[in-house]
C-alpha cells in the first residue's frame, strides 16, 4: 500500500488512483531548475477576480453538484481563493492565504458582541484554534463515483472509480460569536439523500454567482514546481458571509467526515501557465 498523501486538505490513499495520475503524484511535478511544473492540467487555488490562464490541456467540466455525490466536506483556516471580498494577505504557504477583505462589508461592521472570545477553545490544531474576526473556506467536495461521504479525498474514490469527475463548492466565511449567524451544521450531510444522491442539507446562497474554473486539488505539498495531478471543477462564491464560530466548534467535535480542524493552504497560483482561463 503506498502511503497517505494530502491534496485538497484531505488525505488521500494513492493506490486509488489512477496510473496516470499515480505517475505524476510519483513524480511530485519537479522541473528541472526550479520552473513551473509542465504536463499538468490547471491548478489551484486561484484569484476568482483574474480570467486569464494559458494552460492548454482540455478537461471537461464535472456535472453539477446536485447530480454528484456529496463526498466530503472540510475547511482551511483563511480563504484559499483570492477574490476582491477576500484579499488582505495573510502570509504565504500552509496556515495562511487570505483573510475577508475591505470590499467584504462584514469586515468593517462586526461588534463588539460579535468579537467577544468563546467560552471554549475553538478546532484547535497546529495552526491553532480559531477566534472570532477569523475567515475559513468551507469546502463541499462531491464526485460522479457510487460512493459513502467520509474522512479525506479517498472517499470520493472507490477501487471500481478511481478516475472520477470531482467538483467542489467553495464559501469564504467570517467567524462571529453570534447565534444568529449562519450555522454550519445547517450546511451538513446529516445522511440526506435527493434523487438517490448523497447531497448537502443546502449549500451557500446570497453570496454572489459562484465563480466556476478548472483547476487542481490543494493543499500546502503544492506549489508551482510541485503540482497536483487531479483534476476538478471549482464553484467559488465571491462573497464573503458572517458564521457562528460556535456552531463550528460544535461541527468539529461531531461530523461523518471526522475534521477536526482548520486545513493549511497552498500559496495563491499566479502563474498564467498553470491557470485555466475562466469564462463568465
């Protein structure tokens, strides 16, 4: 069994994946002298805000969530994406990214009340716990495989689909100590079944036309020389939305995915060579 690897903030188990893909995870994408990688597809995390990319390998676009599998569902600490609601950088590489930014109302109109400390520690982890005024990046991963929600990317792959369509639905939120705010739990699994599909109980609204792109797994492993070899469809909403950092705490002690705590982050992929142009 060849060991776990972490992309999208998840674990996978490589033996799922195909060889092809399992080639270029082998490889780690390295180019001689420090150049970007060359061969891969579109990678990720991206500024939503920016169009352009050059990269040239074709790649379909996954269906809609509604007719995919729920798979897995996780969240980095600070947004992964860039976008003009979420721009103030927070420092390169795993644990950072970007923190909601000035076009991003929230920011500038949060109380005090709303900044007060929890009474308890909050998904601690090696980044540390979270904190009121805090931004995340929720992820909902769904895939075209036959297959349970659960811990890591290795659930959206099975021996019998180990080369599937994945897409991921993707909200930037701000942390509040306040009850009134959106609950993440309201956004769960919970076991809900539409059309025979594992789905979310709902997923994000309000929050502007999701930005949708080509793009890669993440995950703090990546950079420009080492690039992920998967391939997905990213929805990332431009909008930022007030959360109750208390109903996360909650999720984190309880949810079918066993996360938790906040995921790093891969430095933003700037490179035109490596992104996917968006067509809106």
């Amino acid at each position: 069994m060849h060991p776990a690897y972490r992309t999208l903030g998840l674990v996978i188990t490589v033996g799922l994946l195909s060889s092809p893909a399992l080639a270029a995870e082998q490889s780690h994408g390295h180019a001689d002298g420090g150049a970007a990688c060359v061969g891969f597809g579109p990678q990720t995390p991206r500024d939503i805000n920016s169009l352009a990319g050059e990269n040239k390998r074709r790649i379909a676009l996954a269906p809609p969530a509604s007719q995919m599998n729920l798979c897995n569902i996780h969240f980095h600490k600070n947004a992964e994406h860039k976008a003009a609601a979420f721009s103030i950088y927070a420092g390169e590489g795993d644990g950072h990214g970007y923190q909601s930014g000035y076009q991003c109302t929230i920011s500038k109109t949060l109380t005090p009340a709303e900044l007060a400390p929890t009474k308890e520690s909050i998904c601690d982890s090696e980044h540390g716990n979270l904190k009121p005024g805090d931004t995340i990046e929720v992820h909902w991963v769904h895939s075209s495989c036959d297959v349970q929600p659960g811990a890591g990317l290795g659930a959206c792959l099975s021996e019998k689909c180990a080369n599937p369509d994945l897409r991921v639905e993707s909200q930037v939120f701000t942390l509040v100590n306040d009850p009134q705010a959106l609950n993440i739990n309201d956004m769960d699994y919970d076991g809900n079944m539409v059309n025979g599909l594992h789905q979310a109980k709902r997923l994000p609204t309000d929050t502007g036309k999701p930005v949708e792109f080509l793009g890669s797994t993440t995950g703090p492993k990546y950079t420009d020389q080492t690039c992920s070899p998967l391939q997905v469809t990213w929805s990332v909403r431009p909008q930022c939305a007030k959360l109750d950092i208390n109903s996360v705490g909650e999720w984190c002690k309880n949810n079918a995915f066993k996360e938790d705590h906040a995921h790093g982050v891969r430095k933003l992929v700037t490179n035109p060579k490596l992104l996917a142009p968006i067509t809106k």
